[in-house]
C-alpha cells in the first residue's frame, strides 16, 4: 500500500535536505557581517514549524461538532 | 545598520509597501550574524525533521505489515472455496505455514498492541480448528472451506482498518512535509533578498 506515495515523499525529503546544504552554503558566502531580518519572518517560520496537535483516527477530520 | 540591508526586497514576500518600510523602527528587525540565522532556520526545520522521520517509520512499518497480512489472506482464500474442499486433516505442510504467516503478521504489528491481540485471536482460533486436543476433533482435525472462509475474512477485515489507519497517517505526513517545504521556502526566499540587497549595496559603493 502507499510504496509509491512514500517513496515520492522520500524523494522529495532529499531535495529538500539538498536545498538546506544550498542555503547553508549561500549563507557561509555572507561573511563576518550583522544582517537586519524582520521580526515578522523570524515569528512566521515560529509558527510555521511549531508542532501541530495530531489528528487521530477517533477525532473526526472534517465535519462540525455541536 | 539601523533599518536592516535594503529591505525592499522583503516587501513582495511580506506584503508590506515602501511606505511601511521607511516608517518601520529597529524594534521591527532582529540583527543576526548569518551564522545565527542559519542556526534559526535549521533548528525550526530540525523541528519538523522528528516528525518526518516517525512518519516514514510508521508507513514503512503498516507497509511491511499490510504485506504480510496479504500473504496471509492469500493463503487462507486458497483453501475457501467449495472447490477446495478446505484443508486436509494431514496437511499438516499448509497449516503451519499459515500459522508461520500469522506469526509474521503479528511480528510486524509490533508495538500495535491492538492489532496484535486481534491477530493472536485469529490465530488461536485458526490453531484450536487446525490442531484440536485429542479428543476434540471435528472435520478430523481439518478446517472446512466455510471457516477457512470465514478466517480469510477476519483477517481482511483487520488488513482493511491497518489501511484505512495508513492512510491517514500518510496525510498527516503530506501535510508535514508541505509544512516542511513551505519553511525551506520562507529561508530561501529570505536568503535570496539578502544576498540581492548586499549586491545592490555593492554596486552603489563608489558611485
């Protein structure tokens, strides 16, 4: 089941993996320098990648609950 | 360096105008070595990373699993029909592979504590018909094609909430690893404006 689903999503895991190194790699380049970000990128990427409540299989996925 | 390297370049990514931009104040912005940057982003990925890597081991373990319950339905389906009679008292050869088949299954089911008991329960049944106590026989110590039968269908029955369950995990995993692709995107896209603004910068000098 899935096989093709999951071997997909490992693909793309090391593309991903692949296009960090690049990052890494580009950020090195910038030297021994302060850059200015935006509080607003560091808080979005907080968010973005704060664990999520997972969804179990008793917790209904989609519908409304009275 | 008060209102960070050319900042207009955020703008597209942000939504926010020139004009906000030149109200903006340093409280806005954090200075960050790029070292500490990079750190940031990859320790936020990494966040992700623990998760990812669960998910692929949980498909790969119901994947294993399904795989092993299909050999198993397999074989008790070949012995189900009228045709096959069921299986013979002194095929002694198929009834232990079947057993070996749910032993399998029940290995692969692994920390599923659920799932094993059910397969165990199976199983004794499969065992208390295929290899009765002196004494107890029925069918002579075979299994009819009605309980193989209805063996089979036990088993598919447990095989079909294992998918089921898969395939909800398997968008769970999805949804990670967009949520995942979306963060390397949001640090590229950041990277990428700073290095524009420092070439920007660099062309100015001497102008």
């Amino acid at each position: 089941m899935n096989d093709e689903k999951l071997s997909e999503l490992a693909t793309q895991f090391e593309q991903q993996n692949e296009d960090i190194a690049q990052l890494e790699a580009v950020l090195r380049t910038f030297g021994d320098v302060d850059i200015s970000v935006p509080r607003a990128f560091l808080e979005e990427l907080d968010e973005l990648t704060a664990p999520r409540a997972a969804t179990t299989p008793a917790m209904p996925v989609f519908g409304i609950r009275v | 360096m008060d209102k960070g390297i050319a900042l207009q370049t955020h703008t597209a990514k942000y939504g926010v105008s020139l004009s906000t931009i030149a109200n903006f104040t340093p409280s806005e912005f954090a200075l960050l070595t790029p070292e500490a940057l990079l750190e940031f982003c990859k320790t936020k990925l990494e966040g992700l990373d623990a998760q990812v890597k669960s998910g692929f081991l949980k498909q790969q373990r119901r994947n294993r699993l399904s795989g092993a319950l299909s050999d198993l339905v397999a074989s008790l389906n070949s012995k189900a029909d009228k045709a096959s009679g069921g299986v013979a008292a002194v095929d002694n050869n198929l009834k232990q592979t079947i057993v070996a088949q749910f032993d399998a299954a029940i290995r692969a089911a692994g920390g599923d504590q659920g799932l094993v008991k059910r397969l165990q329960d199976e199983k004794a049944r499969f065992e208390a018909t295929a290899f009765p106590p002196e004494g107890q026989e029925h069918n002579d110590a075979g299994v009819a094609d009605w309980e193989m039968a209805d063996f089979a269908e036990a088993v598919q029955n447990i095989q079909s909430d294992v998918n089921r369950e898969g395939e909800l995990e398997m968008i769970q995993l999805q949804s990670i690893m967009s949520q995942r692709q979306q963060a390397l995107q949001m640090c590229t896209n950041m990277v990428q404006s700073l290095g524009q603004s420092a070439m920007g910068i660099a062309q100015n000098i001497g102008k």
